[in-house]
C-alpha cells in the first residue's frame, strides 16, 4: 500500500493568503521556478518578478513544474513605484534581509487583516539600500553557522512558513 500521496489526493484546504511576493532582482531561473512552487504551496496572491526574468526559461520551468499556471504573477520594472503603491493601499512591507536594524523573524508581530508584501532580494546582493531606506520592517533568519546568508528561496521558504503561522 502507498503511503505516499498523490497531488489530487492531498486534503489541505485551498486558500489564498494576502501576500504578495516581490523577488528584486532575483535573477537564477532556478530560484524564480523554486519561488513559483512556494508561492503555490503557501497560496500566496501574486508572485512580481523582475522584467528582465525570462518565464521560457526549461530550467525556470522544471522547477516550478505546473505552478506557473496556478500563481498569479507578473513583472515589474520599477519596484520601489509599485512598493509605495502597495503602501498607499495599507500593504505592510517587510524586507527579508539582515540589516542593523533587522529583527528575527519570529519576533514579527502581524496584524492578521493587513495584506503583506514580502521583499526578497537579488542572489548575491539582496536587498538594495534604496529599497531598505524606504521601508522600515527587516526581518532576517537567525543563523547559528558562520555563513551570513541563505539561499534567496529557502530563505523565503522559512519566511512564508513564519508569516503564514500568524496570518
């Protein structure tokens, strides 16, 4: 007998979360397809990716295996313009990065109601400071290695999980 189930067989309960994923600058086709999956299983409401991503990509696509078409997503040139939109509209904006004044992801307190944008930054630079300076709440995943960094879609992996516990 499998034990194993099947993607029809699963019996969690289909939802749409109010967050939105805004992966700046992520550039691997690998990362963008792993992101399509996450934000599939965590019924994030939309995915924003840079222009320059290209959605064709056979790598981009295996790893996000059927997700594309179930994840809301388009791509954006200007993400500081769309992030002071989202603002405007009471969007809680919290960039997932280690900065001075960053705080431990758990220690993020969540209004349940309020919608929420999740920043995450390009592989190698994260977020830039112009991003950073703007909005205030960083949050950053305890490490207890020597490396500073994660990978960009593990890193948003722990971050849903986390956000999607309070919500």
């Amino acid at each position: 007998m499998e034990q194993q189930l099947k993607h029809h067989e699963n019996k969690f309960e289909q939802q749409k979360k109010p967050i939105i994923i805004l992966a700046h600058h992520v550039q691997s086709p690998a990362n963008v397809g792993g992101l399509f999956r996450l934000a599939d299983a965590f019924a994030v409401k939309e995915l924003i990716l840079p222009e320059s991503i290209n959605l064709n990509s056979t790598r981009l696509k295996r790893n996000a295996r059927a997700t594309i078409a179930n994840v809301k997503h388009h791509c954006i040139k200007d993400s500081i313009a769309y992030l002071e939109n989202l603002q405007q509209n009471n969007y809680q904006i919290i960039c997932l990065e280690i900065t001075k004044n960053s705080i431990p992801l758990e220690a993020l307190r969540l209004v349940p109601t309020q919608p929420i944008v999740l920043v995450i930054g390009d592989e190698r630079l994260g977020i830039p400071e112009n991003i950073l300076n703007r909005f205030c709440t960083h949050v950053h995943i305890p490490m207890y290695g020597k490396n500073s960094s994660m990978n960009v879609t593990q890193a948003t992996a722990i971050a849903l999980y986390e956000i999607c516990k309070q919500i």
